[in-house]
C-alpha cells in the first residue's frame, strides 16, 4: 500500500465524525449484540466499516452475510491507538517475523497490542459467534482473504480497496 493510502488512513483516525444516516440504515441487519459489538469500534473504524458495507451493497447487493460481515469484520481489533496502527502498519512491511514472536508478549505491553492487532481476522470471528450472528457469517470472517473461499475472498479484496 501507498504511503498516500497510509496517510489517508491516519488522517481519518482524526476525524471522530461517523455517517449516521447510513449508520443507522446499515445497523439495521445486524442483531442487537452484533449492533453492540459495532458500536464499540473506534469512530475511525466505523467509518472504515461502513464504507466496505456501501462497496458490499454496490457488487453484492443481497448478500445479506458479506453485509453483515463487512460491518463486523474489524471488531476483533478493539479500540487501538494511532502508535498500535503505525506500529503494526511498520511491522508488517519491515520484520513480519516479529509479530510472531510479540504473540508471547504482555497483551498489555506495546509489541502484545501490535500482535494482538495483527490476529483481528480470527478475534472478530469469534466475537461474532460470541454475539449470536449466523455461523455462515462467522465463517466469512473467519475466512477473511481466503482464496478458497468465495465470500472471504471478497470482503479481503473490498476492504483493501478502501
């Protein structure tokens, strides 16, 4: 990804503004714990998650699961800080090899939040399930940018365009 993409991304972390007009409309879908469980993400990735919703409804309009799993897809990563993101976003391009090993880190320390960050994939599976949503849904975010996996492939493919 551009370091222009990067940017972007950083300056919406600043913005603490979420659409609420398709907030509102896109909630609809979910159940009231999976409603909960969107509601707890940062601004920033309500609005990242509304927008591959809006890229879902424009390709997959009646897909009601990869609808549902495009606003839940980011769940897993909490609430991180701008230092998490960067961090991981560094991480990721410059020693990957890392991450596996700041798995055994404090959860509570810099390099366990970094790795934890870098495990949302499966974190938000399971908070799902946690909350009730449809196991094709869970397994949908379970199988985030799977080739084998039709619906995982999409949403991968989606939310790296935004």
């Amino acid at each position: 990804m551009g370091v222009r993409y990067r940017l972007g991304q950083a300056l919406s972390l600043l913005d603490p503004r979420v659409p609420t007009s398709v907030r509102d409309q896109a909630v609809q879908i979910l159940n009231a714990d999976e409603r909960a469980l969107f509601a707890r993400l940062a601004p920033a990735d309500q609005r990242h998650a509304l927008g591959v919703y809006l890229a879902v409804q424009e390709t997959c309009p009646h897909d009601e699961v990869l609808l549902i799993a495009a606003l839940l897809h980011d769940v897993g990563k909490g609430r991180p800080g701008l230092a998490d993101r960067t961090g991981l976003t560094l991480i990721k391009a410059l020693a990957p090899w890392l991450l596996l090993r700041w798995q055994r880190c404090p959860p509570t320390s810099r390099r366990g939040r970094i790795a934890r960050l870098a495990g949302d994939t499966e974190a938000s599976a399971r908070l799902a399930e946690l909350a009730g949503s449809r196991s094709d849904v869970v397994e949908t975010l379970r199988s985030y940018g799977f080739r084998e996996h039709p619906r995982g492939r999409r949403l991968a493919e989606l939310d790296g365009q935004l």
